[in-house]
C-alpha cells in the first residue's frame, strides 16, 4: 500500500487509524506489518503502541503534534500580564525592559520572547517615526510659513518652477527596526 499523508485526514479518521493499528498488534502483527497495510511509517506505528499502553485509550484520541502549549515559557501568565499593563505605560521600553529583568528573576528575556510576552495585549508591530535628532520643530514651522512662501512668490513673479531633490539616497527597501505599540497607535 502506498504511503498516506496523515496529516490531510481529520481527527477522526487519524484516530480511527491509531485504533486500527493497536488492534492489529493486539492480534499478532509486527510493527514493520502494520505500518505497511496501513501505509504509515513503522516508527509512527510504534508511538501509537506505546502511547496506548502508557495512557490507554485516551493516546488514541486526537494526539497532539509539537510542544504542549506554554511550554518553554520563561515568564508566568501573571508575570506576562504585569509586562503588558508595564508596556502601556510610559516609558514603554524602559518599563517593559525593567519588568521583564523583575518578572524573569534575572533570566534573559529576546525580543520573540517579549514579542509573545505582548501579544496579549494586542500589540502590532508598527514602524516608527523616523525623525533627525537635530530636528528643530520650530525652524521647520518657520520655514514653512515664512521662507517657502517667498520662494513660491519669487518663482511665480520670474515664470519659474521649484524642482525638490533628494540626495539622502533612501532606498524603497524597509530599514528601520519595528517597535511595539497598541493597535492603531504609533509608538
């Protein structure tokens, strides 16, 4: 028989197969024998078993691929939920860098681990606003209302045009990182 990609059949029919399988080798068959009539894997086919004679009948049911969820997590759902409430308060990544430090008990928290640490709080990754530290917010206004206006005016009185230019050679390609802020606000 061919092979079967058990992972395209529904959860009954994955336990109907375990089931069949166990019962097979409560009959006498080897596991080679099994995983060829039912066109799984041997190795698959002795999980099956040893599940079943570990847990009973309830290995059979719908088994679970992959880590359990929670698993592997450095912080507590209490811990998680004081660095969500630590996050939207300012300031955000000071806070949250300290809370994390208190809430892991010293254990080095990355920023996957802070990112799943968040996402309780719906938080979506959103780029932030790049400004020059240099910026002077009033110079910009000054320039806006007082000194375009005169360029504007002096080239409509001599019939020319104002051509901009950029010489920051900004690429299309995404350079900044991304920070983490509530949904619909900039960080």
């Amino acid at each position: 028989m061919d092979r079967i990609d058990a992972r395209k059949l529904n959860a009954a029919q994955r336990a109907t197969l375990r089931r069949v399988a166990v019962r097979m080798h409560r009959r006498g068959w080897g596991k080679a024998e099994i995983a060829a009539e039912l066109g799984v894997h041997p190795w698959t086919v002795g999980g099956w078993i040893r599940a079943f004679e570990a847990r009973g009948e309830v290995a059979l049911q719908e088994a679970r691929r992959g880590r359990t969820p929670g698993s592997g997590r450095v912080l507590t759902p209490a811990q998680e939920a004081r660095l969500q409430q630590d996050m939207t308060t300012p300031p955000r990544r000071a806070g949250s860098a300290l809370c994390a430090v208190e809430c892991s008990g010293g254990a080095r928290l990355d920023r996957p681990a802070l990112s799943r640490a968040s996402a309780g709080a719906h938080r979506a990754q959103v780029p932030p606003l790049k400004y020059a530290y240099e910026r002077d917010p009033q110079a910009v206004e000054r320039w806006l209302e007082v000194d375009y206006p005169r360029i504007v005016a002096r080239a409509q009185r001599e019939g020319a045009e104002i051509h901009w230019g950029d010489e920051t050679a900004v690429s299309s390609h995404e350079q900044f990182p991304r920070g983490y802020a509530p949904r619909g606000q900039t960080p």
